[in-house]
C-alpha cells in the first residue's frame, strides 16, 4: 500500500498528460529495486488509478483495464531488466556491487521499452506516436534519474555525517 500511495501522489503531482520529468517512473524504479516482484501490487494500483485520474475521463472498467495491463507489463518489464542487468554483471541478491552505471542502464532501457509499451497500449490521440515516443521516453529517463540522482546525494550525506 505504501508503494500504491507514493506513486498514486506522485501521478496526482504531475500537471500535464505527457510532463517532461515523470516522476512516478522513478518510484516506479526504486520500489522494483527495493522489493522486487513483491512491488508488483503496489505498482499496478498506484500506476493504473493515477492513469485513470489524469486522463480527466470518467473511470469505466475497460479504462481502468487496460491501465492495469500497461502497469503490470510496465512493473515486470523493468522488474525483468534489473534481473537481467544484475545477472549478466554477477551483482547478487543483496545488490552488492550495483554501481550508477547499471542503474543508468536499466534506467535507459526501461524508459524506452515503457515508451513502447505506453503507445502500444495507450496511445495519445492529440499527438503522433513519434513525438509521443520522444516525450514519454525522456520523461520516464528524466524523472527516474532525478530520484535516482536525489538517492545517490542523500547516500553520500550519510556516509560523510556517519
């Protein structure tokens, strides 16, 4: 319920339909790295009902379905490059060893597959899919590093005050 909560107010943040920094696909980011598949709830719901309050539509069933499937292919997606990401760099279960570089690397790939998957399933009438492309996928890559780049300061502060 946590994990619901912090995405549904970081959804409920946003302003506009496509924002350039899209801040829930870092708490997207760091609920996967931090519980694995056990984020999977949290993430269909905070994802799916933030969708489906944004689209400023009323909430019918087949909306809310379908942003349940976008935010459950969205979560294994990215659950399953931080699985691939650890295993072919031999970082074990505890993410011993995870450095910035694989994390920019899931980062990168998730923003693109994500921009994929988000105009396959849910795609924005009022924009071609090429522009919606680029502005979702920098905005999922912007968002997700700047929590991602906020966690890695307040590591650094904390090493240094300890």
């Amino acid at each position: 319920m946590i994990i619901a909560t912090m995405l549904l107010a970081t959804f409920m943040a946003q302003q506009h339909a496509i924002p350039l920094v899209f801040l829930p696909a870092g708490m997207q980011l760091l609920a996967c790295f931090v519980y694995g598949l056990r984020a999977l709830p949290g993430c269909i719901i905070g994802i799916a009902l933030g969708s489906a309050l944004l689209a400023h539509h009323p909430i019918q069933i087949d909306t809310l379905t379908e942003q349940a499937a976008y935010a459950t292919l969205s979560t294994l997606s990215l659950i399953g490059l931080i699985h691939a990401v650890c295993h072919t760099s031999h970082i074990n279960e505890e993410l011993s060893g995870l450095g910035y570089r694989h994390i920019l690397i899931v980062v990168v790939l998730q923003a693109l597959a994500d921009a994929l998957l988000r105009a396959a399933l849910l795609p924005a009438p009022e924009y071609n899919t090429g522009f919606q492309l680029v502005v979702q996928a920098t905005g999922n890559l912007l968002g997700s590093m700047a929590v991602v780049l906020s966690l890695f300061v307040l590591a650094t502060l904390h090493r240094k005050l300890a």
